[in-house]
C-alpha cells in the first residue's frame, strides 16, 4: 500500500484516485470546489460514469478514499502526487496551464522530503520541465517530476484503468521509476505493460495517440461521404478495411464527428505546438477540417430532403452526448445540429438518457427535452440518431411508425439496418450507407 494525493476531482482525478483506492493504496483527493467535496463526501457523485458510482463509496467505507481542500496536508502525508487539473484550450487552441502552474506553487511550499510529482493531466510537451523549474525555485526538498498521461474513454473509464493496454511514464530519476513500479505493480502483476521513456516523449505520446485516432475517423468520415456519390457503402468497405491486419478494425466506424474533452482539445494543442515549432502539421490540419465539417452533415442531409426552410417541421434527436455510456458535451455533435436545424426554423425535440441537464446548459429552452424516446417522436417529421446509446439499437418500429407524421430517418451512427427500415417504408439516410 502506498500513500497517494491526486489534486483535481475532475474527471481524470477522480477516476485515477478511485482506482488507485480500488488497487489497495490510501488515496486522498483534492479539491478547492467545497460543493463538489460535499457531493462527493455524501457518496453522490459530480460526472456520470459507470462503475464509480459502487466503487467511490465502498472505498470511502473502508478508509481507502478521502476528500479534502487541504492541499498541504495530502501533499505532506503522501509518496506521489498526481496534478490531474484542467488544461482547457483557449481561444488560439493551446492548452492553459494556469491550474497546472497554481497546483505546482502550491505542491513546492508544502513538500517535507522526498516526492514523486506525476503529471496526469493532459499538457503541452514541455510541460513537466516547467513544473520541475517551479518546484525546484520555491523548495530546497528532494522531488522528482514524472509524466503518466491517461488514456481512459469516457464511458468505460474504469475498466481503461484497471486493464490497460500499456502504462506510459517518462521518467529520469530512478527513485522516481521505483516508486512508479511499486504504484502500478497491481496492474503490471496482470500483464498491464510499463513503458518507461523520457519525459517529453510521454507527453507526446498523449497528443500523438488522440490525434491518430481522430485523423482515422475524419479520414472515414470523408470516405464515407466519397460512397454516397459512387454507390459504395461505406459498412462494407469498414469489414474490408478493418480485416487487414496492418489497419485494424479500430476506429473506423463513420458517423457525425469526434467529441468529448479529449480528441478536439489534444488535437487543438498538438497543431498549436507544432505552429510554434514552424512544423507544420498538415494531415492533423485537415482531419480537424473535415471533422467540423462532418458535425453538420445531419442538418444539410435533412435540408436536402425537406427544404432549406424547416418551419413547421419537427425534428427529433435520439442522443445528445457525445458519445454513450457518459453525460459529457463538450464539442458534442448535438450541439452544432441541434444549432442548424434551429437556425433554419424546425422545432426540435431531444432525449438523452443522461444528457439532459448537461444539454440544457448549453442549449437551455431552444430545445424540448422528453421524459422518453417514444415522447420525443410524437408528431416527429424526422428522427435523428446522434448519440449509440443502446436502448437505440432495436426500438419498437411500429411504434415509431404510428407516433411520427413523416418517417425520415437519418442514421448519425450507421446503427440500423437499412434495407430492414426501408422495407417498412421508413425513408431512411445514413452516414455513407447505400
């Protein structure tokens, strides 16, 4: 058992200190948000994400798991200590790292011997050595600075961390990579791999993960686009691909666009890196085109069929979150569609199954929110599949039939079968599907 602080409830902090908790170690989470600590110490918790919710309590229960705003003291009562603070774009793409610098002031003044600082939030190459200059000009006590990025999904974030595919730590001081080991060696003992590199290259090992995954969906997505004018579908042409061993079948489902707090935001910082280092990086450039581009498919696809001008017509939206399994929207396709249909006069009518108070702090009233799928197509002109959630796979067609007025199906996530749909006179569209 080791003695852990994690600083930031966010998230990544909560999710990381949580399973720590579960591995055995005494972790203390800090925060400076006494109404989130209050949420938390109640067993309630901020972010929906499924597995915390058993995990968070039975921890705190058997004295594995606080909650404190006392940083001073975790940091003093603990080997290592995660920032796993906030690094929101600005408004140039880069990654702001006001948090990040505060956390690390704060970690200087209260250190009282030796301690490992693991970097766990998301940050610009670089980051860690500003850190250790930090740290190192506010205290004279031995410390050592690590990068251990994340690579947790939203939705399945807990297992992302209890069966990783590989452990990523940049790090130079052997007391540091020892202690690093001992953290992790629950995971490893699994078969979990540990790879050990230099700092930098771990924090850029994060950006260049996300960003390889979010040119492989803008490249789908503009395939897919390519099958609707050739007569291919794009479903076919993903099992093809996706059987050859050099590709592999991840990654490669069209739809509306990536989301979420990472994908946009990491891609946004690598292309800022790369302007300040003149490295122009072109591909990345033009997969971030093509993903926005991508989020209003939806609405030209509904204009295209009903008319430039959608006065009168409503519009149902199955999903707001980015993707299942999670509350988040941040840069959720929902958010442009709902946006456009709005702007060409449809009345649009949602249902999420946890998105709803999420959504209706960046949509308010301009949308209706329904208590149920089946509500939210009453007297429908069109359905829009935006978020996989699955009680979205296998609906009650007849019932959908009889309950909208028109019967246009537009399929954002390829997850119906369309000649099934078409067969029951459905009109139905997808992403790339003929």
């Amino acid at each position: 058992m080791m003695n852990v602080a994690v600083v930031g409830t966010g998230y990544v902090g909560l999710v990381a200190g949580t399973c720590f908790a579960e591995l055995g170690h005494r972790v203390v989470c800090v925060d400076n948000d006494q109404n989130k600590l209050a949420t938390l110490r109640s067993g309630k918790l901020p972010i929906y994400e499924p597995g915390l919710e058993e995990m968070v309590p039975k921890n705190v229960a058997r004295g594995r798991l606080a909650f404190t705003d006392d940083l001073a003291k975790a940091v003093r009562d603990s080997e290592v200590v995660f920032i796993a603070v906030g690094t929101p774009p600005g408004d140039d793409g880069s990654a702001d790292l006001r948090y990040v610098i505060a956390v690390a002031e704060a970690i200087a003044l209260s250190l009282n011997g030796f301690k490992v600082v693991v970097m766990k939030s998301t940050v610009p190459i670089g980051t860690c050595d500003k850190v250790r200059a930090i740290i190192a000009s506010k205290s004279k006590e031995p410390f050592a600075v690590v990068s251990n990025p994340e690579f947790l999904r939203e939705g399945v974030a807990v297992p992302d961390f209890m069966r990783p595919d590989r452990i990523i730590v940049g790090a130079s001081d052997d007391r540091a990579v020892e202690v690093m080991r001992r953290l992790y060696r629950p995971l490893t003992a699994d078969g979990a791999k540990f790879l050990l590199m230099d700092v930098r290259s771990s924090e850029m090992t994060k950006y260049a993960s996300n960003s390889m995954l979010a040119t492989r969906i803008s490249f789908m997505n503009e395939i897919a686009t390519l099958c609707e004018k050739v007569g291919a579908d794009i479903e076919n042409v993903r099992r093809g691909m996706g059987a050859d061993s050099r590709i592999g079948p991840h990654f490669l489902k069209a739809g509306l666009g990536y989301g979420g707090s990472c994908f946009p935001k990491d891609v946004a910082a690598l292309l800022k890196t790369s302007e300040e280092y003149t490295t122009p990086l072109r591909i990345l450039g033009a997969a971030t085109a093509a993903n926005e581009a991508q989020k209003v498919r939806l609405v030209e696809m509904v204009k295209a069929d009903l008319g430039n001008d959608l006065s009168g017509k409503r519009i149902t939206l199955w999903g707001l979150a980015f993707k299942p399994q999670t509350d988040d929207m941040r840069e959720a396709p929902s958010v442009p569609l709902a946006e456009g249909l709005i702007a060409a006069g449809a009345e649009v009518v949602a249902y999420d199954p946890a998105a709803r108070e999420t959504a209706h702090h960046i949509l308010g009233d301009r949308i209706r929110y329904a208590e149920d799928p089946y509500q939210a197509i009453e007297g429908a002109d069109a359905l829009c599949l935006v978020t996989e959630w699955s009680e979205f796979t296998a609906p009650d067609w007849e019932r959908v039939w009889a309950l909208m007025r028109d019967h246009w199906l537009y399929d954002g996530r390829n997850l119906w079968e369309p000649r099934e749909l078409t067969s029951q006179g459905f009109k139905y569209r997808g992403i790339g599907r003929r």
